[in-house]
C-alpha cells in the first residue's frame, strides 16, 4: 500500500515553492544510501562517502579494488560473478538482500540495487546502490504503519506546506469537514472553511512554524460543509514538520470531534447559571414581608439573565380572599404587581401598570395558564399571536413594534393553589426561550410563590390586626370645654406587624379628665386584643375615681393573665378647677409639658415597671397645667430608631416642640411628618392635651 491510497496529495515543494528543489536531510539521508561504480572487470572506480560510512572503507582503500574479492565471502563468490556477468551482458537490473563481509570482518546484510550503464564512449559500468537491510526494513515498516493509521482513524489529520496550503487530507478529515481532498489539495483553509475563525487558525498556524512549539488541544466551534445547521466543536493539534537535517517541510494538524464534550460542558456551564441564578433568587427574593416589594424583586431577578421584560401579575381573587381562579365565563381578573425590563423598549409601556386590574379573555395565553396551572410557552411569536399575549390592540402593537420574538408565562403556585403568573418576554435577546428557560422561569417562580403566599397571608394578618385595632381606639376625642384635644394613630409600615399602642381620653362627671397612652409589648392580633381588654379594664378603673398609681398597680394585676402579658401605659387625670394634673408611669417613656410661652420639657416622673411584672409600687406625681400649656403623651414609636439612639431623637421631639403651632392638630401633623418614616416598624399613638382659657377668666396666667 502506497502513500496515496491513505492521504490525497499534492506536489512537494520546498520553502522557496519551488518543486523538487529538495535540500539534505531527507529520506535517503536517513537510509544513508551508498553509490558504487564498478567497471566491466569488476574493479571499484566511484565511492561515494555514504559508501565509506556503511564499509567503513575509505575512497582510497576501495579504488581500484575487485569488489567480490573485498566484500564477499568465499563461498558465494561463484555465485556474485555470474549474477554480475549477467547484469552486464543482458542489461536487466538485479534487487536483493546478500550478505556483504565488513572491513571488520563482520558479515552484514545489505539491501543492493544494481544497474548497467554506458558512457559516452560506449563502455560499459555497474552501478550499485547499497542501504542497511535492517534501515530499510524499519523505515517500510514505519511508513506501512503510519499509512495503515492515518488512513483508517477517525481523526483527521492534514498536512499543510509553508505557505498553510494543504498538501495532504485523510478520509478522516474529508468527514469532518465535508470537502473532499481533491477539493482541499492545493488551497488555504480559509478558502474552504471560512466559518470557523480561519484568520485566527492561520496565525497559530505560522507560530508553530516559527517557533517550533506545538500547539495542543485548541478548541474551534464553527459549521462546516458536512453540517451548516448546527455548530460543531473540533480539538485541533498543530505541529511542525521537520527533515532529519531540520528543514522545515510545513505542518500537520490533527481534528478531534469534541462536540459531545463541548455540549456537556455547555450545559453544564448553564446548570451552573441556572443554580447560581436560583441561589441568587432566594436571596434577593423574599427580603421583606412587603406583597409588591416582593413581586418586585422577582421581576428584578427575572431580568436580563431570563427575559427582556418580565412582569409578575396576581389574580384579584387571590389578594380579596376570594375561591377560584377564573369568573364563570372563562375570563380571570389580574393586578399587575411589578414590571420590570433589562432595556428600555415599548414592551414596557405595553405592559399593565402596577396596581392596576385587568380583565383578560378565556383566549389570552396567560389566562390558559393560571387555569391550567401550567406554563405556556411560544418559542416564535407571530404577528397573529400577540392579539392573545397583550391585553389591546394597541398593547398588541407596541409589542410588534419593540420586537418581542418570544414568549413564556409560568405559573404561581404557593401550598396547592395557583396565585397568578411570572410573564416573560425577549425582543432584544436573540434566542428564544427554550427547555432550560421553561425549567428556571418555573423554579424561580416556585420559590417567588411562597415568598409571595407569605407576604399574602401577612398582609391579611396585618389587616385583621389593624381592623380589630382600630375597631378597639376611640373615636377622634371631642375636645371638651377648657380642654383642647388632638390625636393620632398610626399603624406601623405595611411590611411590620401591627402592634398594640392604644390612646385614650375619657371625661369623669365631676369633670376632671383621664388622658391614657400604651403600648403593649408585642405585635399581630394577640398585641390587639390585650390592648382592647386593657383598655376596657382602664375605663372601669377611671370611673372609680382612683389615684393614678392605684389605677396602674390593678391594670398590672390585670395584664399579668393576659397573652401578652407586658404593657407599658401612662395614665394622667386633669383637674381643670386646680388647673394640675396627676401623673403615673409604668414603664413609658416620659411625656413633655410644653408650658405656654416656655421651652418645652420632659416630665420627671417615677418611670416604675411595666404592667405585668408585678410586685412593684407605682407613684404618682402632680403637675402644674394652665391654660395655654401643653401635655404631648405618646408610645415608642414616635421617637425611637433602630439606627439612632433615644437621647437624640428626644432632644429631636423637644426642638420641634419648642417651635410654635397655632393649633394641635397641625402639631400632631407636623411631629409625624418629620418623627416617622414610611417603613417605620413599629405603630405610634400620639395625644396632645391643652386647658383653654376660661371665659370668665384672664388668659393671662
């Protein structure tokens, strides 16, 4: 089997392009072929070097000698003659294997070609071409071997000049890139394979024939010929091609198919992502107990690593407590709560408005999936699919208009029962979604669902609380003659609980009136309903016309078999014919006399424990309050901070106080204006209480 049958090939040339313009170093270097000349006698009259090299007889001990009688044992001397005879007198070449007597006197097998020849004045010589046998035999071997390999493995190898022509591609390499070698001999491989970064090969193709340093194992993903729907991946080993003498005879370049390996890796590489991205999510999402923050940092999540545009929209039954999913006639109401988008685009303004409900037909993609509890998907969208997807005709049109190409809704799906649906857009991404986006949109929103749920059922929570508070406080006090009343309640931000702060005024008969504040330790309706009954317990008390301190030590008895079972409560009694006031504390913070005119100061009042510890005595202590001054009283919520401390937030109180407001209602507008925040956490009651003065006497103290 020859060369040709394992590679197609092309001429050689050397570095000059030239063909067969070879310099040393070649294969008959490496065979270390002999020439030796002999005359129609049989005497030496040529010696070549590689001659002296393989007899180790010098030119001069060989010239002239007979041959047979220097190189061949007696007993096959009759035998040399006569095949020599015959060579000279029929002119017919003889090839074999003879065994040849070294000078050493060793006997060597030696592989011989001999051949007549004439010169020009008709003489007649034997030309001899002698190698090693055993060189000879190992380099057939090797080049049968190398064939047998290069022709039948399913690599592909190519040998390419110095000028990165091909000169030889096995069938191996014809499979891979689906040009026959006739087609490749001869041409550049850019000229055949421009599609996959020829450039770039070219250059690491030349450093290896500067440099001599191979390279190994280079990746290349492109479309050949034998596959233009898909990319492929191939490994690619460049080496440089050497003589024995170092003459740089080009390149050959081994292809692997990795494809396989090259799309494990990659979805290994997106099953990383997509792990990454869902730990991600359950950080982000779910940071508050906050319904729409919530919604919001699930779109936030949803954009850019899955979707364009994402929106996360609620069914109105869900968020009014209301069974079923969809209205008889097949349609569902939604509140769009958060939309969000990688890239300004139309798609968003396409998009329903947070907080606002939308009514959607049994036809819409998003309504077939919360019925169906399933995710709908549209890995192309049609013109004629964006009727089903936008809530309008005009929605519908800007969705064309932004380029929106691809489409996915998934559920919401929290403890059994589907709360709305995740909806995703692309339109500046330009793959659509597939299996892998189906696979995370659904675990993003599984984990979303039951942050949402929570935030849900806390709302609801929150709202039972708050209503069953605000069913327990009074009404707005009446301001009753020679006393001025304001008040204020204020529940905490939507993400925290209610708590159990409570207010209170009640006018006595003889007509004094108590002023009550407190704030019960703990939140949610257990917080509420201790309120409730504290207060109720202090309207009995007040009406037995006790000592402030006597009221507080049976409000402690009271709050000791109750669930909570601490409160703290300031409780004041105004008596406007000695113009004073009686004052307890049990465990509150201390409220501020603003006396008229004066700067504003807080009362020092024995602080005592809070109600429900027990054992400890409560006092009570008397205070000048005239016409004109004020009493502010309030819970914990108006002055304290989780980043500040309460010395400076009660000097805070005081500088507002010192600043003169025309009426008490605009005082309590402007300390919860500027006291409070709208994330604050914990609830506040505020009561301000002013005596008026007397018709029948001087406003004047």
């Amino acid at each position: 089997m020859g060369e040709s049958d394992a590679y197609r090939s092309g001429p050689r040339t050397d570095t000059d392009g030239e063909v067969g313009a070879v310099t040393t170093g070649g294969l008959l270097d490496m065979l270390g072929v002999a020439a030796v000349v002999l005359d129609a006698e049989g005497r030496i009259v040529l010696w070549s070097p590689q001659a002296e090299q393989l007899f180790e007889y010098s030119t001069a001990e060989a010239l002239g000698q007979y041959a047979a009688r220097l190189f061949v044992a007696e007993e096959h001397l009759a035998r040399v003659l006569n095949l020599f005879d015959e060579v000279m007198r029929t002119g017919e070449s003889w090839s074999g294997v003879f065994p040849v007597r070294h000078k050493n006197g060793e006997s060597r097998l030696l592989e011989f070609r001999n051949v007549r020849l004439f010169d020009d004045l008709g003489d007649v010589y034997a030309l001899g071409l002698v190698t090693d046998q055993e060189m000879l035999r190992q380099v057939e071997r090797d080049l049968a071997l190398s064939v047998r390999l290069v022709e039948q493995s399913p690599i592909g190898v190519a040998v390419m000049d110095t000028d990165l022509r091909y000169m030889a591609v096995n069938p191996g390499l014809e499979r891979v890139n689906g040009v026959s070698a006739d087609a490749c001999i001869g041409r550049r491989l850019g000229e055949i394979l421009p599609s996959v970064g020829a450039e770039i090969l070219e250059g690491l193709m030349r450093q290896v024939l500067d440099t001599g340093e191979p390279v190994l194992d280079h990746e290349v993903v492109g479309r050949t010929p034998a596959d233009l729907t898909a990319d492929h991946a191939w490994s690619l080993s460049l080496y440089r091609l050497e003589a024995a003498g170092g003459r740089i005879l080009g390149l050959a370049v081994s292809v692997i198919d990795i494809t396989d390996r090259h799309r494990a890796a990659l979805e290994t590489e997106r099953a990383r992502h997509r792990l990454a991205l869902v730990a991600d999510a359950s950080v982000r999402i779910g940071t508050t107990l906050d319904l729409e923050q919530t919604a919001r940092e699930l779109a936030a999540v949803a954009v850019p690593e899955l979707a364009d545009v994402a929106a996360v929209d609620l069914l109105e039954s869900v968020l009014r407590e209301r069974p079923g999913r969809t209205l008889t006639d097949g349609t569902a109401m939604f509140r769009a709560l958060a939309v969000a988008s990688a890239h300004p685009t139309l798609a968003l303004h396409a998009a329903d408005p947070p907080g606002e409900p939308a009514r959607y037909g049994a036809d819409r993609l998003v309504t077939r999936c919360v019925t169906t509890g399933r995710p709908v998907h549209l890995a192309r969208v049609a013109a004629h699919d964006l009727p089903y997807i936008a809530r309008d005709a005009e929605a519908a049109a800007l969705l064309a208009r932004a380029g929106v190409h691809s489409y996915l809704a998934v559920p919401l799906i929290a403890r059994g029962e589907v709360l709305g649906a995740l909806d995703l857009k692309r339109a500046h991404t330009a793959l659509p979604f597939g299996e892998d986006d189906i696979l995370l949109a659904c675990e993003l929103a599984a984990r979303a669902a039951v942050c949402i749920d929570n935030a849900r059922w806390y709302r609801q929570q929150h709202d039972i609380a708050l209503t069953l508070q605000r069913s327990m406080l009074p009404e707005p006090p009446v301001s009753r003659a020679g006393l001025d009343i304001a008040s204020r309640y204020q529940p905490a931000g939507a993400a925290s609980e209610v708590g159990g702060d409570w207010f209170d005024v009640i006018h006595l008969r003889d007509g004094r009136t108590a002023l009550v504040v407190g704030d019960v330790m703990g939140s949610g309706i257990n917080a509420a309903a201790t309120m409730g009954r504290l207060r109720t317990a202090t309207q009995t008390l007040t009406r037995l016309a006790l000592d402030p301190a006597e009221v507080l030590h049976h409000l402690d008895e009271i709050t000791n078999d109750l669930e909570p079972n601490l409160a703290t409560c300031l409780y004041a009694v105004y008596d406007p014919v000695r113009a004073e006031c009686c004052l307890a504390n049990a465990g509150h913070l201390p409220p501020v006399l603003v006396p008229d005119g004066g700067a504003p100061w807080l009362l020092d009042l024995p602080r005592g424990a809070p109600l429900g510890v027990g054992g400890v005595p409560f006092r009570s202590v008397t205070v000048n309050l005239a016409p004109g001054d004020r009493l502010v009283l309030y819970t914990d919520g108006l002055v304290e901070s989780r980043l500040i401390d309460i010395d400076t937030r009660l000097d805070a109180l005081l500088r507002l106080l010192s600043t003169p407001e025309p009426s008490l209602e605009d005082l309590c507008e402007r300390l919860l204006r500027v006291l409070r925040g709208a994330d604050d956490h914990d609830d506040v009651a505020l009561l301000i209480a002013s005596p008026s003065p007397s018709p029948s006497r001087s406003p004047s103290r």
